[in-house]
C-alpha cells in the first residue's frame, strides 16, 4: 500500500484541523506481529484501557499481523498521519537516520532483562526517544519482547555451524554485521514473509524470541533452535507527533496513564509468554532444542563483540560506552 500524495495530502489536513469535537478520537494502532504474542496483547490491554479511561472519549483500533500495513510500510504511514500509534522493533529507526537505537541490537550488549531495564527505564532510554521528534515521532515507551535464539535446520552450538547459512534478519546494518561475523549470509526479509521463505529454503535460519518462533509457526520448518540469548528484541511505542500534541490536554493525560499501565503488563508477561512458547515449541517434536554450554556461550560471545567495534562509527561510540555504562558490559573481559 504505497501513500500517494494526494493521500498524504488529506491526512495532513485530517490531523491539523483540529476537530477533536467529534468524538469518539480514533486511534489506528499498527503492528506487524500476532495478537497473541507479548506485544500484540499489549496493544489490546492500551486500547481497553485508553476507553475506560478516557470514558470512550477514544477509540483504539489495533491492526495485528500487517493488515493494515506492512512493516516497510508503516513507518512513513505514521509519519504522513494514515496511522496514529506503531510499535515497531528498535532496528526500524536507523533507517530514519536515528542510529543510536541499533545500539539495542548489538549481540550481547545484554546479559539479563535487569541490565536492559536500566537502559529502557532510565534517562538513557528517554534522551533515544526523545531524538525521535525531530523526525515528526513521539516516542511514548519501550516495550519487551524478550532474548532471541538462533534456529535452523542443523545443530547451531558454536560459530563454525554458522557459516554459510542464509539467515533472516530484519533490516539492520547491526544485525548484519553480527550474521556476517559468525560467517553467515544475512538475508534482510519482512516479518510477514519469513515462515514461506523457511519453508521453501529461500533462507536457512533465522533468529526470534520463543514467542515470535511459535506464534509465527516457524518451529514447524526449523529442526533445530539454540538458546543463545544473543540478542534483544523490544520495540519503542510511538505515535504521529503532531496528532498526539493536538490532543486535548485531559485527553492525553489519560492515554498517557493507559500507555504506563500497558508498558507494565507487556514488560511482565514477555517472559511468561516466551516461555510458555519455548516450552510448546519442545512438546511439539518439531524442533530440538540445544541450550549452549558455558563454553560454547562465551565462543559466541567473542566472536560477537566484534560487532560492536564494528558499528562504532555508525551508532557512535559515545552512545555504545553509555550502553556499557548503564549495563556494565566490559569487551576488554572477553
């Protein structure tokens, strides 16, 4: 679904008029996930909330699964104002020339949920969010889904199963360094497109929350996963920055309040979630399930770490050193 510009033309005039009065305020939120992962029953949890709040002054429409748009889509639907509210992984920010985000997908920059709630829950979350409005975004939270494993139709337990395979990524230049560095081929892919790919052999593996694997059905045509827990996979709620400061004052207040009480229940049931996929995905058969030794987690490790030199210049060394900052992450100990 491409935008014309007379399209653009009439959402802008949509979102500028200032015709609030009409109620109930319709707030289209889109996302490319399933409704019953972490990220889409939040979605639904903002909307029910957003109505008793705001005493059905709004009206939240989630669009799961792409149908509205799909993820190379959406981004420039939002900004034009043809939706109102994404939650698109952090990676989809570089793209926009805001490059500090992909410092989220440096492979290991993470050892455990508290050291990224330090970053996501902090005044270094709020100052990457904040750098989002200049592009015409208001960043409004940041949302779990949870450590991705790798998968693939052989064993994946040290750096040398690697090589050669076809490995989905979403876009990102970090993420392609990181298949590249493990001597991969990195195979940028919609989410929307990934489970035919992998069932035809267009691309060999990939990498996914537990949540994301099973929802997708992906476990059905990958034979083997590794729990490596390399790499976050979270997202930043965001809305059209012109739409949300035409709200009425009282108006926001209250979806302000629904968002908070959303962002708590995503970020508490991600775990849940995921886990319960893992443990769906070993009672089906379908995929074996290798958990990666103390030594085969540390070869991973350092052969990853060379990513985040590797995209210094790109997100920045003073962005990645606040990162190492927040988390305690120490290359040099590698």
């Amino acid at each position: 679904m491409k935008l014309t510009a007379l399209a653009a033309a009439l959402v802008a005039s949509t979102i500028s008029f200032g015709a609030f009065a009409q109620q109930p305020i319709v707030i289209k939120f889109s996302h490319v996930v399933s409704q019953d992962t972490p990220k889409g029953k939040a979605s639904d949890f903002f909307a029910k909330r957003a109505a008793e709040l705001t005493k059905d002054k709004v009206k939240v429409e989630v669009y799961a699964n792409s149908t509205l748009y799909k993820d190379k889509e959406e981004m420039e639907a939002l900004q034009l104002g043809a939706v109102q509210m994404l939650a698109p992984s952090l990676a989809k920010f570089g793209p926009l020339g805001v490059k500090e985000f992909e410092a989220f997908d440096l492979p290991y920059i993470f050892d455990n949920a508290n050291e990224l709630h330090k970053v996501t829950t902090g005044p270094l979350g709020a100052s990457l969010l904040a750098k989002l409005e200049p592009k015409g975004i208001k960043g409004l939270a940041f949302w779990d889904n949870g450590f991705k494993s790798f998968s693939a139709n052989k064993p994946l337990k040290t750096p040398a199963d690697f090589k050669g395979l076809k490995m989905r990524i979403q876009s990102s230049k970090v993420l392609e360094s990181q298949m590249r560095n493990l001597g991969s081929l990195p195979q940028m892919m919609a989410f929307s497109e990934v489970y035919q790919a992998l069932q035809t052999g267009v691309v060999d593996g990939t990498e996914n929350p537990h949540s994301n694997l099973y929802t997708q059905k992906m476990f059905e045509v990958q034979k083997h996963m590794s729990l490596t827990e390399h790499g976050y996979l979270g997202y930043a709620v965001i809305t059209n920055k012109k739409f949300w400061d035409g709200l009425p004052a009282d108006v926001r207040g209250q979806l302000e309040q629904a968002m908070k009480e959303a962002t708590e229940y995503a970020n508490k049931i991600a775990k849940a979630e995921n886990d319960e996929a893992l443990a769906k995905v070993k009672a089906s058969g379908k995929t074996e399930i290798h958990t990666p030794t103390a030594a085969e987690r540390a070869e991973l490790k350092k052969v990853l770490v060379k990513t985040h030199s590797d995209m210094a210049s790109r997100i920045g060394k003073e962005t990645i050193d606040a990162f190492y900052k927040e988390t305690g992450f120490d290359p040099s100990k590698l």
